[in-house]
C-alpha cells in the first residue's frame, strides 16, 4: 500500500481507499430486517410451560411461564403477551387460585382489542367460557352449558388460523353437549379436536380427547364403549411418558369398571392408579385413588 500511495498520490489513494471499503460493504452479509431471538425464545418456553400443564405439573409449568412471559413483555409481542396471559390463566385456574385466573384471560383479552386482532380476541372469549362451563360442572357457579355452546360456536367462526384454540372449542363444546345429555353431539364434537390433535401428533391431547369421549359414553351407560376409548387414552399416553395421565386413565378405567359392576377389575386399576400416580410424584392424585381401594 505504501507503494501504491508513492505512484497515487493523496488522491489517487484515497480514491483506491473507498473502491476498497465499497467492495467490503458489498461482500459484507446483509444485517436482517427484524430479530425473532427473543420471541422465538418466548414461544418455545411457553410451549414447554403447556406440554408440562398438560402433565399435570402445574408447579413447574408456572416456572417455566414465567419466562416466557418476560420475554413476551420484553419484545412488546402483542400476540405472545396473549397466549401467555392465556395460559397463566389456565395454570392458575388448575392450581385453584380462580380470581387470578380470570384477571390473566381478562388482561389477555383487553390486549387482543388494544391491537384489533379479531381472532386473539375469540380464543380469549372461548378461554372464559370453558372457564364458565368447568365452574358449572364443578358446582361452584351455575351457567347455562346452552350458552356456552353457542358462544363458543360464533368465536371459532373466527378463529381461522390456530389448530390448537380450534381443538379446545370443540372439548367445550363437546362438554356442553355432554351436559345437556346429547351423547352423539358430544362425542362428534370431541372427536374434531381429536382429528386436530392427531394431525399435529400433540399426543397428551389426543389421549385427553380419547378420555373425554370416554367420559362422555360412561355416563351414558355405554361402558364397552368407555372402556375402548380408555384404551386409546391409555396408548397415546405411554406413548407421550405422560404419568399424570396414565394414572388419571387408570383411574377412569376403574370408575367404568365399578359402574359395570366389574368389581375385581375395579380394584385392579384402582391399585394402579395409585401406583403410577405415587410414581410420577402425584401424592394427593394417588392418596384419591388409594381412597377408593378395599
């Protein structure tokens, strides 16, 4: 270069100088238009935080929430700041603290009409209405399943691109219709969030699909028919190494068995139950199904 400068002169060189810095710039890797790190961190500690709700782990699914909503909240994503305000809510209904669940559907759904987003807005209200539903079969407020039925048809005209919300409209609706005493509804139902599970392999979902139908024909007095579908329930979830749900197909196996007046048999999944639930750390599940042992 000192070389070349002598021959250039100043001009010469500084003309050389900028070929050289344009043909870098020109060889340099194009900076991207938008960062998806954190999101796309965010989205996989939620979906991990979902898998272990769908386990029955609600202790670790909060931690790992916890995280993903941070991330949410740090990259200003309206729609992870919804699904993860959905999904507090759902862990928090399930570990009994219902006032706060609702405060985490309510702030989701004001976030989905702050940002005009229809469909964010129809998960949030299908969210509230199972939550009405799963308080009128508990006993603890009365709802017209009806209603809810119908509530939640009109939201699922809306929600168009989420496979998974779409599934859990169904399981409310399917539970309604269950409630109202319209088995085949219930079960047609049930069995469209079951086709949707299926296709994503989401295998902890379909075998609670499979559990929910089953549900549904043991209270219609069709056991055989309960008693398959809690066989399905039960591949599907030593398929997915899902205790919780093993133990709780176990368990609902041997409801049916007692209702059928297969009393032996009964005893037998009882037993199991309590040992797979005992296994996978569920003592107050296991001390429940223990209860039930002779």
């Amino acid at each position: 270069m000192v070389r070349l400068i002598g021959r250039l002169g100043r001009s010469g060189a500084a003309l050389l100088l900028a070929a050289l810095l344009l043909v870098a710039c020109s060889t340099a890797p194009k900076r991207p238009a938008e960062i998806f790190t954190g999101r796309d961190r965010a989205a996989d500690q939620l979906e991990l935080a979902n898998q272990e709700a769908d386990r029955g782990n609600y202790t670790a699914a909060l931690e790992q929430l916890a995280e993903a909503r941070r991330l949410a909240l740090s990259t200003d994503d309206p729609p992870l700041i919804v699904r993860t305000g959905l999904s507090l809510g759902n862990i928090l209904y399930f570990l009994g603290r219902r006032e706060e669940a609702d405060e985490a559907w309510q702030a989701a759904l004001a976030e989905a009409g702050r940002v005009g987003d229809r469909e964010l807005e129809a998960i949030c209200y299908i969210y509230l209405e199972r939550a009405k539903l799963l308080d009128h079969l508990a006993g603890t407020r009365k709802a017209d399943p009806a209603a809810i039925r119908d509530r939640v048809q009109t939201e699922l005209g809306a929600v168009k691109t989420d496979s998974l919300a779409q599934a859990l409209g169904w399981h409310v609706i399917g539970l309604a219709e269950k409630e109202l005493g319209r088995w085949d509804a219930a079960v047609e139902a049930l069995n469209k969030a079951l086709a949707i599970h299926e296709k994503g392999n989401y295998l902890e979902q379909a075998a609670y699909d499979w559990y929910l139908i089953a549900s549904v024909w043991s209270v219609a007095k069709d056991y055989a028919k309960a008693l398959a579908a809690l066989e399905q329930a039960l591949a599907l979830d030593r398929r997915a190494e899902n205790a919780y749900g093993l133990g709780s197909d176990w368990f609902a196996l041997a409801e049916v068995y007692t209702r059928a007046g297969r009393q032996s048999e009964a005893q037998a999944a009882y037993r199991r139950a309590v040992d797979i639930f005992r296994a996978g750390g569920f003592e107050d599940a296991a001390a429940q199904a223990e209860a039930r042992l002779r």
